[in-house]
C-alpha cells in the first residue's frame, strides 16, 4: 500500500468507540443542515444543497451526522476502508440507513460525483501532503451557498504530542504497543507523565497510534491558517473552538496575542463558505426551534437540561422556563409576531444554533 496514510488507518482505524455507544439526537443539533444553513445564509438550504459530505469520515462521524439529519443524504468518504466498515456497522446497529460509503481520496475527482452544501472535515487536512490541494479540492465540491467545517491542528495546543511523535520516531517506536510499554516507565513529574495525566488518546491502542505515531502531521499557528484559506475562494465565516468570539477578526487578533506567549486554547475549528454566506435576509423572517430539540424540548422533564457546547460559545441552560420559550418555536413563528423582550431572548439561541432564523 504505497500512501502511509491510508495504511495507518487500515491498521488502526479511528476513532474506536464501542459499537453500541448512542447519541442523543439533542447533542447532534450544531451537525443539523438547515440549523447551519441558516446560520451562515439566512434561508433553509435549496434542494440541490441538502448532500452532506463527510472529508475523511473516520469510523463513527457517519452515525451522528445521520441522526441529526434523518431525511437528507450523507456521503462518507475515507481513504480506509475498514475505517468505513466500522462506520457502515455502527450506523446499521442504530438504525440509520441514510448513509452512502465511498473509499477514495478526497483530493481525487474521481472519488465520488455531485456536489454538497456542508462538507465536514475534521481532523483531516493536516494529515494531508498538500492541505492546500486538499481543501482546495473540498472548494469545488461545494454549491452556491455551502459550508465547509475543517479542525486543524494548532503548532501550540498540539505541542506535547508532536515532542512525543518526534521522540518516537527517533527511537524507531512504531507500534502503540511499543509506545506504551514505553510510557509506562515514565518517571512521575515528567513532561511525558503530565501528558498521559491529562489526555484521553492514549487509553485506546487507535488512540494513541492517532495522537502519537500518525506519519504525516501538519501544525498551524493562526497567521499560516488564514493564509491557507487565503489562498482559496473560501472566506472564515465563523471559528467554533471553545470560548471563540464570534466575529472572526477578533477571534483572529486574540489568537495572535495568546501565541506571542507560545499558547494556544484548542485546534481551530472554522467554518468557511463560497461566497454565498452573507446572511442576508429578503422577506418576511421566520424563527423555528432547531430539529434536534424537539423531543429534548417537548417532552416534560424534571430539572434542567445542558447540551454540550459544539459551537464555540456556552450553550444556555434549559430550564422549565427556557424549555417553554423554545416549545413557542416547534413551528415556525414569524418575528414579527415576537415582543422585543422575546427577541432580546431569541440572540443568544440563534448563536448557539438552538434556534434557527431565516426567511
């Protein structure tokens, strides 16, 4: 097998979650298409915008990415294809038959036809030869209007891993098996012993063959990010890592300032799209709970319920009182018809993709 690659993956295909591990569709709401769609466009997705392209989908990514978009078509396409036959069991073991597999590079235009309104590709183009050529290649898959989502590797959040990854190699540890036998003979107080203090990779063999002895790794800092982009027809709509601001000039600015000091708070993930983005809204706007939220949201529950934050930002508690509010939007509910005290409330929802705006 000539791309090394493609060979550590059929080797180690990742991640490697338990067959029978669920999601519940609640926390699936920042994967919902129209929830996206509208966050960047301000309208549903047209027809010819509803395929759902996962870039490298890895073993489980097909499973949530179908459950929180039931009635639309997602396409995964992986380099692997024991990755896609962990994948494939995993969605038939929970129901979901709204997946098509395809083993190809994503960089080959022969891989698979049509074109997507969301292509995700997470943790995947740093892995990558050319990331450029790879996202480049994701740009014209895209209709008018489509969304890319990438999470690259950040040169200081991922620094502990690369100074182990390069230790490895050097003394020719090839196999986690290797690289555990080795780690567990780390002197406590090291920088070795912190690192498996405080990562999860390393308690699975796939794990920690990803984190640790991946053969082709790329690291960013924020300025050779942008200029990756840059050098696309993509434009950054809105960074998704923990605490991000919003605006992506200030998201930009801040991670500048935190790198000076050779720090970073998490890999970059960053939505992008074509140029039909701009959000604008012709006619009258509608509000309309997001999907996913409906049964977490109707349903009569005792206490509150918190959803994991996907987005970037902290997601509100859900209260009795906040489950009331959302119940109003199930069907769409023209803003007109909203007081000003309901659209001070709507704000934080519509950022955090609970509800969704659009005309």
């Amino acid at each position: 097998m000539a791309n090394p690659v493609q060979e550590h993956y059929q080797t180690y295909p990742y991640p490697r979650y338990p067959l029978l591990a669920s999601v519940r569709r609640c926390h699936t709401y920042a994967l919902n298409l129209d929830a996206l769609w509208c966050r960047f466009n301000g309208t549903l997705p047209p027809r010819e915008g509803r395929g759902i392209l996962l870039a490298g989908s890895g073993t489980f990514a097909p499973y949530p990415w179908a459950v929180a978009n039931p009635h639309d078509t997602v396409t995964a396409l992986d380099l692997s294809e024991r990755s896609l036959g962990r994948a494939r069991w995993h969605c038939l073991l929970h129901g979901r038959r709204n997946v098509l597999y395809r083993c190809g590079d994503l960089a080959d235009p022969s891989a698979l036809d049509g074109s997507f309104g969301m292509i995700d590709s997470f943790g995947v183009l740093h892995h990558l030869a050319d990331p450029l050529a790879g996202l480049k290649a994701l740009e014209k898959r895209l209709v008018p209007g489509g969304i890319i989502r990438i999470m690259l590797y950040s040169r200081y959040a991922r620094r502990e891993e690369e100074s182990i990854r390069r230790a490895f190699k050097l003394l020719g540890v090839s196999s986690p098996r290797a690289a555990r036998r080795l780690m567990g003979r780390a002197l406590a107080g090291s920088r070795l012993a912190a690192y498996l203090a405080s990562a999860d990779e390393p308690d699975s063999l796939s794990g920690l063959a990803d984190a640790l002895l991946h053969p082709l790794v790329h690291t960013f800092r924020i300025d050779e990010l942008m200029e990756l982009v840059s050098q696309t027809g993509l434009r950054p709509l809105l960074f998704a890592h923990h605490n991000a601001r919003e605006n992506v000039a200030e998201e930009v600015n801040r991670l500048r300032t935190l790198e000076k000091e050779r720090y970073s708070p998490d890999n970059f993930v960053l939505y992008l799209g074509n140029g039909g983005g701009d959000g604008v809204q012709e006619g009258e706007l509608h509000v309309l709970l997001n999907p996913c939220l409906v049964s977490s949201v109707g349903r009569l529950s005792v206490g509150a319920t918190g959803i994991p934050s996907r987005i970037g930002c902290e997601n509100t508690l859900l209260t009795g009182r906040e489950k009331s509010f959302l119940r109003r939007f199930i069907a769409p509910v023209p803003r007109r018809e909203l007081s000003e005290h309901d659209l001070q409330r709507l704000a934080p929802y519509r950022r955090q993709l609970f509800l969704l705006e659009y005309s």
